[in-house]
C-alpha cells in the first residue's frame, strides 16, 4: 500500500536514513514534506526510488537523496508525479552514487528554488507528456538535463535556455538535451532570448 503523506518535523541532531544497502521503493500516494531536520534517502550500495505523487516540499532542513557516508555507490531516484519546490534556508543535495530527478507528471508540474540546490552529478528528466514550469527559477548542478520527445517546458527567465553557458533556466554543466519534439513555451515577465 501506498503512503499517504511522509513528513519529516524534525530529527534533532541526528538524521534519518531510510536505507542503506537495500534497494527500496516508496510509493507516498501524497506529498513528501521535509520541514527541519535532514532526510537521507540512503547512504550505502543501495538504490531507493521515490514515487511520489503529491508535492515534493522541503520547506526546511536537508532532503539528502544519497550521501556516502556508509559507502560509495548505489543511488537514488525521485519520480516526481506533482510541484517540487526548496524553500528559503532549505536544500535538496546529493552526492554519492547515481541519482535523477524526473518530472513525470501526465501534464503541467513546476519547479521552484528558493533555496539551496546541491546536486552535483544529479540527471534531471522531463518525461514524455509532462510540462515543466520554471518561472525564473534555475535548475543547476554538474549533471545532464534530458527534455525528452513529447514533455514541454515553460521558460521564464529573461534568457531563455542555452544549449551550454550559464544562462537562462536550465544551468547544468553537463550535457543538455532539448528534444526537437518538445514543446517550449516562453511565458517570462519582460523580453525573452530563443
């Protein structure tokens, strides 16, 4: 069965890990929501994979999706099926093994950043059939950014996108991939680069 709602209040001066060297899946059938302390999704050999389809809120606090503090490799993958938004003095991070982030909603989902993001290495993916709203937030970190055939994206910074400098919504140093197929709608508050 399904989770409900996975909420983290708080976790003192500790953290909490919900794997190590096992690969589990947890299907939150509503939003996960990190208000303080520090979620890791695992810190071991191990891959969990989120399926989450409600919000992904970390309000406050760490959502750490793999870290390496037990072992190197595994990893961590977010199915993100809704709004995934990082809050002022919260951080979405992670640093070990292989992780993505992938926007699979059947429509229009956002993303917003008003935190810290610190994915080094991270995929981001915007599957086939969902619309990624950005606004003017930055999507960033050193690993590829994939817009697959059929997904959408809508563009709010003043530059638009870039196929590799630093500018505009889509900030990854590594590969970026902006499919032919894809839809791209430019809805910015004043003038746009295409």
């Amino acid at each position: 069965l399904p989770i409900c709602n996975f909420t983290v209040t708080s976790t003192g001066t500790g953290q909490l890990r919900l794997t190590g060297s096992a690969s589990p899946t947890f299907n939150i059938g509503g939003n996960l929501v990190v208000n303080a302390g520090i979620l890791v999704g695992g810190n071991n050999s191990g891959t969990i994979t989120f399926n989450v389809a409600g919000q992904v809120l970390v309000n406050g606090g760490t959502f750490d999706l793999k870290n390496a503090t037990g072992a190197a490799g595994g990893g961590a993958v977010l199915n993100a099926s809704n709004n995934v938004s990082i809050a002022s003095g919260a951080t979405l991070s992670g640093s070990s093994g292989t992780r993505s982030i992938n926007f699979v909603r059947a429509g229009t989902q956002s993303f917003a950043n008003a935190g810290t993001l610190n994915v080094a290495g991270t995929t981001w993916n915007v599957a086939a059939g969902a619309t990624l709203t950005l606004g003017t937030n930055l999507i960033a970190g050193t690993g590829p950014f994939n817009l697959n055939a059929g997904a959408g994206l809508e563009i709010g910074s003043p530059d638009g996108i870039a196929a590799t400098n630093a500018s505009g919504n889509v900030q990854v140093s590594g590969a970026r991939s902006f499919s032919p197929a894809a839809s791209y709608t430019y809805n910015g508050a004043a003038a746009q680069a295409s």
